[in-house]
C-alpha cells in the first residue's frame, strides 16, 4: 500500500527478524515493545519479520527509518550496534531477487525502485545475540537491550 506523503510519518522504526529463533526476534520484539508504550507524534513501526519486501513499500516517502535486526557480529551479547543504510547497501552477488530478498538486500532495491522518494535517513541498529536457533528464548542481554534501544529511539523521535 502506499501512503501519500501528508500521512507519512517522520521517523519509521522497522524490525526485522525472526520470532522463532531466539535472539533474531530483536526487531520484532522491540516493535512490540514500542507499540505497548504507545507511539509518540510523527512516530510509526512495522514488524516487517523476514519480509524484505515490505521493507521497501513502507520507506517509500519517509524522511527518517530506523531500521532493526539482531545480528551475530562477535560482540557481547546485548552490544547495540549503530550503523547507516550505506553501510549495509551491497547487494548480494548475481543481483537482488525479490523472492529471497533480505533487508540489507531490500536498501539496495529501494534506492533503485524509488527514487527520489527513498528516505534521506536510513539508520540501522543491530544488537549482537547469541542464541539463534529455531526454539531458542530471547537471551536476558539481548531483552535488555531491545529495552534500551526502545527508550533511545522515543527519545530520538521527541527531538526531532
């Protein structure tokens, strides 16, 4: 669906992950969270789980996304990682397929499918997780995180 621009937010916090497999629910559990606490003004999240195409669809018009995932960088367990959309911009060899597209993939095909209509803004937050298997908990380190972040991002959005 696409919105035009007057309903637009001005910062779109999406997560990405998977809700099966423990410490990768990071960006569906902190949507979650926020949506519990109630949204401040010009604020807007979606639960985009594995689906890299609706990443693409909902940045369209945005000025600001705060895009987050889990990530399994080596870093203790609950390390917010902060990075912007170019820095995560490659796509994958042989090209972008839209029916295994991941999110990192979906910033490439975004800046391409929508022009000048692709969010000036793109910062990317990964909290480094440990436990990514199917059936895995959220580990503490990494729910405490996600609490963190959620506090760090309302207070974002307040100020801008």
């Amino acid at each position: 669906m696409v919105r035009p621009m007057h309903d637009s937010p001005h910062t779109l916090v999406i997560g990405c992950g998977n809700r099966l497999c423990g410490d990768d629910a990071a960006g569906p559990e902190l949507i979650r969270l926020l949506l519990s606490r109630g949204l401040p003004a010009g604020m807007r999240c979606l639960d985009a789980a594995t689906d890299g195409v609706a990443v693409i669809e909902a940045m369209r018009h945005v000025p600001s996304v705060i895009l987050v995932d889990a990530c399994a960088a080596g870093a203790e367990p609950g390390t917010i990682l902060e990075l912007t959309g170019a820095d995560v911009e490659t796509p994958p060899p042989g090209g972008v397929s839209v029916h295994a597209i991941r999110w990192n993939h979906a910033l490439v095909l975004a800046r391409q499918l929508l022009g000048p209509a692709y969010p000036p803004r793109v910062a990317i937050r990964l909290i480094a997780g440990k436990a990514f298997e199917p059936g895995d908990a959220l580990s503490p380190a990494v729910g405490k995180a996600i609490e963190r972040l959620a506090d760090q991002i309302v207070a974002h959005v307040a100020v801008a």
